[in-house]
C-alpha cells in the first residue's frame, strides 16, 4: 500500500500542473450534470465530493514538499488566511485532524442526503442530518477551545501558491516518496547558436509606451514592495482571542444555528418558526460581535463572508417559496426562447427542484 501511495504522489509532483487543471476542468460539468439524465445530481455530487477529498489530500502534500524545501521562495505572499489557518495546523495536530475532518463531513454532507432519500424514509433522513450538523458543531467548539479566537472558514489554507513555481520532485519531498532517478543534465546550446546576444529591436506598435511625467521612479519602485500591517504580524496575531463573554456568546450563537434550524425544521416544517428562529440568532450574533481594528484584515473579512452567507436566506423556507422561486420563475421564462440565455434558463429550471428536495443544497 505504501509503495502505490509513493508511486501516485512521485506521479502527482510530476504531473501536478496537469493534474491542476483536470481538477478544474471536472468542477466545472459537476456544475451541468444536474438534470441531464436520471439521477445526474447523484453523479454530479459524487464527483464534487471526490474532486475535493482528493484535492484536500493533494493540497496537503503540496504544503509538505513546500515546507521541506528550504530554498523555496513563493511568487507571490500568502494571504493572512493561510498564514493563520497553516500556523495552527503546525502548531497543534489536534486543529489540523479536527479541521481536516470538517472539511470532510463538509464535503460529504449532500452526497450523504442524497443517497439517504433514495435509501430510507424522510424521517431517518433528518435524523441523520441532525446528527451530521450535531458533529460538525462538536468539531467547531472543539477548534474554538484550541484557538480560543473566532474561527475562520474554511479552517484549512487554501491553495494560494504557483504550482508552476513549485520545486522539482526529490527523495526529501516526502516521507512515503520513492527514490527518484537523478536529474538530468541540461540541453547544450548548440555552437551556432553561442554568439549570438544581439537582441532583436522591438517593433514600435509591440513597444511599452514611454512613462509619463506624473508618475515618480521612487513611488513607482516602493510601491509594489510596500507591506500591509497584516504581512508583518505574526500568524497568531491576525486574529485577537476572546476576551469576554460576550465573545464567546456570539461564537457560541455561530456554531449552534445551524444545529437549532435543522431540528426545528425537522418538526416543522409547515410554519416559519424555524426560518424566524434562525434569523433571529443571525441578527443577535451579528449584533453583539465584537467591534474589529483596521489592522484586522483577517478577521473584518470573516465577519464579512458570514454577512453574506445571510443572503442563502432567500434560498430557505417562505423566502424561498413566496419571493426567490416565483422571481427566478419569471426571469427564466422570459428568456427560455432567446439564443444562449435559453441554455441558462434550462440550467436554472433543472436546480431550483433539488434547493425543494434536499437541505444541504442551501446549507451555509
């Protein structure tokens, strides 16, 4: 078993711009599939969820051939997200296991409802939703108690390097590699071709247009090299701890919604109770966070992305029913019969039935 794993990551490092790009190529008919033929949303779901297990495991070893090369230098800073999020994984497996768990069960969570409603009756089916969101609230108070700052998602870097930039595969990349073959020697140059260093001259209309007189050499060298706050600060500093309470209300609010909305949902599902409930905790958590410093880059743009996770409410319960779907209705019609917005509004028609038939789809 070890030596596949080495053969398939010596293969991954060799391959991994291609490797890189199949990844991409396949998310995107993960976004067609639905609707094409009889249970395409299963095979949809079940490739996404492939697609991303697998890239969480390659952005993995990734970060590990990164790290054991000491002369690698990225192009290009990584974000106060990953510097913070791979701090904690370094610093405490316990966060790197809990978080990669997450992001699993995350992964999973749809394909899992899924087969469970052609598999069993509606009832077991919310109850195993309920027990999915009561783990997925375990796994958070559980990184909440380790950080004891407010958690970011997702808990994991994301992959924010080259891969062009990467190192070649060597025996040091990673512990389960097998030995590779010595590097070989560069392509000579052929003797014709040794003197000639005489550049071509530019053609005028290929030429870079002369600097005007506004701009400044000095401002235009300092600038690209100018750091924020938030490149300097140490990965731990990016995100203040809780300090109150009242901090660790809201936090604590965050995690238990979703747990709250899916078993009142559950038992409800004819009134609004769960929608109104749900939104109530969003308002008050929103209301009572914590007031954060300019400096706070990471954390101001956490608090950010929740904000926006408020607008799946129009995907949910009587938002959805009486205002989202009627909308989305109309405007699809109205371009069902014009050239290529005609293939968008088939797309919408064949996703709007499954936000109706499964709560993971609209699930934040």
């Amino acid at each position: 078993m070890s030596s596949a794993l080495a053969r398939y990551e010596t293969f991954l490092l060799s391959n991994v711009s291609v490797i890189s790009n199949l990844e991409s190529s396949l998310r995107s008919v993960t976004w067609i599939l639905p609707g094409r033929f009889k249970d395409a949303e299963l095979a949809s779901e079940a490739l996404a969820a492939l697609l991303n297990t697998t890239s969480l495991y390659h952005d993995t070893l990734l970060n590990r051939v990164i790290q054991s090369d000491p002369k690698y230098k990225p192009l290009i800073p990584s974000s106060p997200h990953s510097r913070y999020t791979r701090a904690w994984a370094k610093k405490d497996s316990r966060y790197k296991w809990f978080a990669r768990t997450l992001e699993v069960l995350r992964y999973l969570e749809l394909l899992i409802e899924m087969g469970l409603r052609r598999k069993t009756t509606d009832r077991t089916r919310w109850r195993v939703v309920i027990l999915l969101e009561c783990l997925k609230a375990i796994l958070r108070f559980t990184l909440l108690r380790i950080t004891r700052r407010p958690l970011v998602g997702p808990p994991l870097p994301e992959r924010d390097f080259d891969i062009a930039s990467l190192p070649p595969p060597s025996n040091s990349s990673s512990p389960t590699l097998a030995p590779s073959s010595p590097p070989l020697s560069p392509p000579q140059t052929p003797d014709h071709l040794k003197n000639n260093h005489i550049p071509l001259r530019p053609h005028p209309l290929l030429a870079p247009p002369p600097p005007t007189a506004a701009v400044s050499p000095v401002d235009d060298f300092l600038l690209p090299k100018a750091l924020s706050s938030s490149a300097v600060k140490a990965p731990f500093a990016l995100v203040k701890p809780l300090s109150s309470p009242r901090d660790w209300l809201v936090e604590s609010l965050c995690i238990l919604r979703p747990l709250i909305y899916v078993i009142m949902l559950s038992r409800d599902k004819a009134t609004n109770n769960p929608l109104g409930t749900s939104i109530a905790l969003e308002m008050i958590s929103r209301n009572l966070r914590r007031k954060t410093s300019a400096s706070s880059s990471l954390e101001r743009s956490e608090y950010a992305r929740r904000d926006r996770d408020i607008l799946w409410y129009l995907f949910r319960g009587a938002i959805w029913r009486t205002f989202t779907r009627p909308k989305l209705d109309m405007v699809a019609d109205r371009v069902a019969n014009i050239p290529l917005l005609g293939i968008a509004s088939a797309f919408l028609k064949d996703w709007m039935p499954l936000i109706d038939e499964y709560y993971y789809y609209t699930s934040s």
